[in-house]
C-alpha cells in the first residue's frame, strides 16, 4: 500500500514539474516577445531622432527643448570623426580629399582619383582634445 501511494505521489510531482516547466518555457518565450517589441520600438525612436536632427539640427530657429542634445550630437559627431582619422593616422593611413578612399599617408596622389593627398591638421580640426596635440 505504501508502495502505491509513493508511485502516485511521483506521478503527481513529474505532472506538476512538467507544468512548471512548460509555465517556465512560455513565460520565457512572452518576455522574449515583449522584449522583440521593445526593441523595435527603441529603435524606431533612435530612428525618429536620427531624421529629426538629419532635417532640423542645424536650423537656428530649433526649439529651445532640442538646442542642447543638438548641440552634443554635432560635437560627438565631429570627435568620432576626428578619432576615426587619429586612428588612420596611427595606421600611416589618411582619407583621399577627393573621392574619400582610404590611402596609404606616404602617397603624393590618391591611387583611385589622383588628388594630391592632402594630411589633415587634426590639432586644429573640430573634435580635437588638445590633451592629445602633438607635443612640440
């Protein structure tokens, strides 16, 4: 008798482990769900900035609201492209002025176009840190 009554209680307990594990499985699968959507939704606002300061982060006539987030895109902008060219300065590399290739900084003319290379004075572009200027 005692036997029977264990056997069924492990029938129960495998039953409601399966449940759990199924519950578990589901809520899993819904938070992915939820958290597809809001993704997609982050996304769609970085989009929606994005256009909004592509069409009306340069006009002065900007709402006082956006003026200062403007500003820091404008800026973070110019430093990452001033990282990018310290980067391909460090590589002996530069940009073509010409047609934007990127060359090797030894060449006299780009080997695409053929505009004379041109270095950029990076201490002087916008986004530079005086901090990193070449010391003299």
């Amino acid at each position: 008798m005692a036997f029977g009554n264990f056997g069924k209680k492990i029938g129960e307990f495998a039953h409601n482990t399966s449940e759990k594990v199924s519950d578990m499985a589901e809520t899993s699968k819904l938070n992915g769900a939820i958290g597809d959507r809001k993704a997609e939704i982050q996304k769609t606002y970085v989009e929606i900035g994005k256009r909004y300061f592509e069409e009306f982060g340069g006009n002065p006539e900007i709402g006082e609201a956006y003026r200062a987030d403007c500003e820091t895109i404008r800026k973070s902008l110019e430093r990452i492209r001033w990282l990018e060219l310290k980067v391909l300065e460090v590589n002996g590399k530069t940009v073509c002025t010409g047609c934007g290739e990127e060359i090797d900084a030894t060449l006299a003319f780009c080997s695409k176009c053929g505009t004379k290379v041109a270095l950029p004075d990076l201490a002087s572009m916008p986004g530079a840190d005086p901090a990193e200027a070449p010391k003299a």
